[in-house]
C-alpha cells in the first residue's frame, strides 16, 4: 500500500526545499497544507508522504496528486519522513505520538498544528526537533498569518528552514507558545470570525433594501472589505484614519461608526471571552490526556 516504503524516494531538483515531508491527517488542514506546498512550488509531490485514518480513502489521494506517497499508517510516515506534520484533531494527537514514537529520531522535525496539545507533552514522547503552528485557511490563497514557536532542539537554521517553508503560503509569527490562544483567535480563528461580522452586515443590508440580492450585496461587501485592507496596508494607515477619513464631522458615516462603537466593544469582549473558556476547556482536556505520561 504505501508506495515510499523499502525504496529511497527519488527527490527531483525543483523548489529549494528537498526534504521529505510527512502528513499524518489528512483533513481540512492536512489536505490544504499539502495542497499550499505543492502550490507555492516550494515542495514537489514526490517529497511528500500521506496518511489518513480511512485507508479507503488513501487511493483517492493519489488521483488528485499522482506523484505524491501515500503510507499506510501514521509509523509508516514517520520513518520515512524527515518532517512530520501531524493534522489530526487535538484528542489523538496522543495515540499518533505513541504509534510513532519507536521511529522518532533526533534530527525528525515534528511539525504540530493542533493549539491545545503542548510542546512539553509532545517532548515526552518524541526526542526531536519541534515546531508548533497554528495555521490558517487563508493559507489556500497564500495569505494570512500562520503562527509559529519551536523547541530547544529546533536551531536558527532550522527554524529558518520550516518558517521559509511555510512562509510560502502566508506569513510568519513567531511568538511565545504562552501567548499562542490569543493570537489563535486572531489569525486563525479570525477568517471565521471576520466572515461571521460581515454575514451580519450582509442580513441587514437585505432587511433594508428590495433592490438587490444577496449575491450582489455580498460580492460588494467583499469588494469593499478587500478594498479597506489593502488601503490600510499599503498606505500604511490605521482604522482611525480610515474612519475620519470617511466620517466626516456631522456627515452620515459618523452616524453609523458612533452607533458600532456603541455596540460593538460588548460583543466583541463576550466573543473573546467565550473564545477563550472553550480554549481552555479543551486544553483541560487533553492536559487530563497527557498527565500519566512520564517524560521520555
Ligand atoms: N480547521 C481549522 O481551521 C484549524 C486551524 C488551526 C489548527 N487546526 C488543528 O488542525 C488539526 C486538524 O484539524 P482538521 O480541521 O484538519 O481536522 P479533520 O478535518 O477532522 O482531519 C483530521 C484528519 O486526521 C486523520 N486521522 C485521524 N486519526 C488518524 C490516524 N490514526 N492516522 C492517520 N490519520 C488520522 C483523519 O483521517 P480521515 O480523513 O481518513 O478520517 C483526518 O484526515 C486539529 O488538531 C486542529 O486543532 C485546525
């Protein structure tokens, strides 16, 4: 089944990067991830190995990536991979770390992307090289922000290798993993909640006008949000700006900008909020999940 294992993989000069890259999940991120990297032109499909939990479903893989391995278990992509991504959900992050820690060598580089699973408990399982991410979809457009903080093993080369690698397919934050939750609300959960706010903005648009549909409306919000960003980021501006900008003394924006910032910040600090308590909860979780765990 896996068509990497007893051969050595035959890397093609293409992009700089000529590592093997392992995937262990195959999901929503494992899948954008790999489809990014081969996108950018950083990574060719013959540097990368896949697995996921339905072996029926490995086949199909091969059919939008031809060239790409596929192994038939988590294990089977460990020793065969020199980085590996692990893209499951936060839950089985340790059944994965047990099933591959006997293959775990010193100069693997593990590649973490779930936010609730510590770099402390991935350490007492794997003695190597690791990097946490949080990534984000907007990655599918080689845009946003991807978050990054790496272990004591992880060198300055090292870490310019994996940031350059995954700065193919957005930006770079590298920050303290304390402060890694906060900053998952605003990078990476922040897609789905900014398209939250501008659905709102939509439904009220059409619970004011009989004249155009949602489409439409929704199209010209896009246009305009896109349009806002790209104002304030290449003409180095802030919101404030924008805003007097825009809302002039007495004129009919300002109307509209004291009524958001009279409702807003309440609903705003309550997201945040309750963000950050189902955060914790689910790190309570998997923190009750590790805790018989000795260090290596
Ligand atoms: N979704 C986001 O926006 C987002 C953002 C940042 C971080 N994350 C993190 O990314 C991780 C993955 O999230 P996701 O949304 O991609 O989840 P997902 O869509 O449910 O994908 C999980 C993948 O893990 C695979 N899997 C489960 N057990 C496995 C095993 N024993 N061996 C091999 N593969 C196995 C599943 O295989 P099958 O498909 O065959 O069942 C599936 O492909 C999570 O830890 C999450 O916290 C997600």
């Amino acid at each position: 089944m896996c068509s990497c294992r007893g051969k050595m993989i035959k890397l093609v000069k293409g992009g700089d990067f000529m590592d093997r890259i392992g995937f262990i999940g195959y999901g929503s991120m494992g899948s954008m991830l790999v489809k990014g990297l081969i996108g950018s032109g950083q990574v060719r499909q013959e540097q990368i190995i896949v697995t996921r939990k339905d072996k029926s479903r490995l086949d199909e893989i091969k059919k939008t990536w031809p060239e790409i391995n596929v192994a038939r278990n988590a294990a089977d992509t460990a020793k065969d991979a020199d980085y590996i991504f692990i893209c499951v959900k936060p839950l089985e992050y340790l059944d994965i770390l047990k099933e591959i820690k006997p293959f775990i060598r010193p100069d693997h580089h593990i590649v973490s992307i779930a936010g609730a699973v510590a770099v402390e408990d991935i350490e007492k399982m794997a003695d190597c090289k690791i990097t946490k991410v949080i990534p984000t979809v907007l990655s599918e457009v080689r845009e946003g922000i991807t978050l990054v903080c790496h272990n004591g093993r992880v060198t300055e080369e090292d870490s310019a290798r994996i940031e350059a690698l995954l700065g193919s397919i957005g930006r770079i934050w590298r920050i303290d993993e304390k402060d890694f939750g906060f900053a998952t609300e605003l990078t990476s959960c922040g897609p789905g909640l900014i398209a939250a706010v501008f659905q709102e903005l939509v439904e009220a648009a059409l619970r004011h006008t009989d004249s155009f549909g949602r489409d439409e409306i929704t199209e010209k919000v896009l246009q305009t949000m896109y349009g806002t960003s790209r104002l304030i980021l290449e003409k180095k501006m802030d919101f404030r700006d924008v805003i007097s900008r825009v809302a002039t003394k007495g004129g009919i924006t300002e109307e509209g900008v004291k009524v958001i910032e009279k409702g807003l910040p309440q609903v705003f600090d309550e997201m945040l909020d309750q963000c950050m308590r189902k955060r914790e909860a689910v790190n309570g979780k998997i923190l009750y999940q590790f805790r018989d765990i000795q260090e290596r």
